[in-house]
C-alpha cells in the first residue's frame, strides 16, 4: 500500500455490524484505518470494537466526549480499554476537560500495559459555516480564528492533534507545529457529491497541504463498487 493510501481512513457509517466487516474486508489491503462513530457504536458497543481490534484493524473511535471533565476522563479511560488506536473529544468542552482526557489515558496505559492511543480535538464540524457560527451559535469573530484557538488550546491540554477542514489545515499547521496530528473529514473528491459536508477538498490537495490522515465515508462506503471508488479517490476525474 502506497503511503498516501495509508492515510485514508473509512468512515464505517452504516447500520450493521456484518456491513462494517463486509466494508472492511474489502478494504483493508487500500486503506489505513477505520473510524467507529456513533452510528455504529450506540447499537452494537465496545464489544464490536474489541472484534475489529482483535482482527488486527487499526479503529478511530470518533465519538467526540463533551461533558464535564472527570465524566470525559472516565469516558477516555474506557477507550484506552477498547485499545484504539485514536479517539477524540470537542476542544468546545475546554482546556480542564481535555487535560483529563490525557491524564486519563495515560494513566490507565501505564496501569494496565495498553498502547495509547492518539486523542484528537475536534475544533469546527465540517458541516458548519461562518454564517451558521455567527447567526445560529451567535459566535463573535472568524470560523478560521476559532479553528486555530482551539487547536492551539487543544495542544496546550496535550492532545496529539486535531479534526479539522482540510480549508484550515494551513493555519493549524503553522500554529501548532509539524508533530501535530491533523486529521481531516469534509474530503470529496471531484467526481463525487458533497451532501451535508460544507468546508471541502479534494483528497489528493489535503494529502499534498499534508493532513495526516483523510476521513472519507459516504463516497467510498455507499459507492457501487467500494474497492474501485477507493482506488480512484486521487484521480482527480471518473
Ligand atoms: O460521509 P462523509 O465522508 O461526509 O463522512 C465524514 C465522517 O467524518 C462522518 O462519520 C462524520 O461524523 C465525521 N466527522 C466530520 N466532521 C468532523 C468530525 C467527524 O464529518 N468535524
């Protein structure tokens, strides 16, 4: 597998634990990691996850903690637990909630002998516009302006990096640093729809602006062929 394949990452967003595996069978020698969200999650639990992990397959547990910060420091916990190799919070939740984040991660890791796995802010869904941030969440200043804060206080809190739009990935990066993990959905190649996803790029301009990994789900996962819409996620035409 060529490196930029190995930072695809496929959004397992579907109803059945048998289409997930069906998905993963499939795609496992294309891509490098895949992402558990709450679609998945909520119906069939840790135990799912432990399934894939024991199969070898690297998991994103995307289920973006936001609570009170020893509710999120118990929720981390439970995720070293399930040994993903990533999992995330909303940088929103602040700088306490995400420093128990790590200090939850990392202790339990150390206790109990299980790899730590990456934990990244979320910093702006990438559903969401400026006009939506400053009319609908009444948000005073830029989406790109609040993009970088709180990346940069997602760093302050040791996390390893962030999910952000590929459209913010520049700024991140040089206000954060090069070891800083910046993982990106809102990535539509040129022959697919966008549906809900608004701040969007193509994969081979986010692998070239130096994202670490790309989220894709919906273009590949409900694709005729999946195997085919992967290999041609960086061919910029049908
Ligand atoms: O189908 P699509 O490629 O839009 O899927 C993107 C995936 O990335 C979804 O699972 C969505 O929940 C997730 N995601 C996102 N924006 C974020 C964080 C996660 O779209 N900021």
């Amino acid at each position: 597998m060529n490196t930029s394949h190995q930072k695809i990452c496929i959004a397992l967003d579907v109803d059945h634990a048998n289409q997930a595996f069906e998905l993963i069978d499939l795609l496992k020698p294309h891509v490098g990691l895949f992402k558990v969200g709450m679609q998945l999650f909520y119906r069939y639990g840790p135990n799912l996850v432990h399934e894939m992990v024991s199969k070898g397959i690297k998991i994103f547990l995307d289920l973006k903690f936001h609570d009170i910060p020893n509710t999120v420091r118990n929720a981390s916990i439970a995720a070293v637990r399930m040994k993903v190799a990533m999992f995330n919070v909303h940088a929103g939740g602040g700088l306490s909630m995400m420093q128990q984040a790590v200090n939850g991660a990392n202790e339990i890791a150390q206790k109990e002998g299980l790899p730590l796995p990456q934990i990244l802010g979320v910093t702006i869904l990438t559903s969401l516009t400026q006009e939506m941030l400053s009319n609908e969440l009444n948000c005073p200043g830029s989406l790109e302006s609040r993009v970088v804060s709180l990346a940069q206080l997602s760093k302050t809190a040791g996390l390893d990096g962030v999910v952000a739009s590929p459209l913010e990935l520049a700024w991140i990066r040089s206000t954060c640093g090069a070891d800083f993990t910046i993982v990106t959905p809102g990535i539509r190649p040129l022959w697919s729809v966008t549906n809900d996803q608004k701040r969007i790029m193509s994969p081979s301009a986010a692998i070239e602006k130096g994202v670490n990994f790309i989220v894709v789900g919906r273009p590949v996962i409900q694709a005729d062929d999946p195997v085919l819409a992967v290999t041609r996620l960086f061919k910029n035409s049908l």
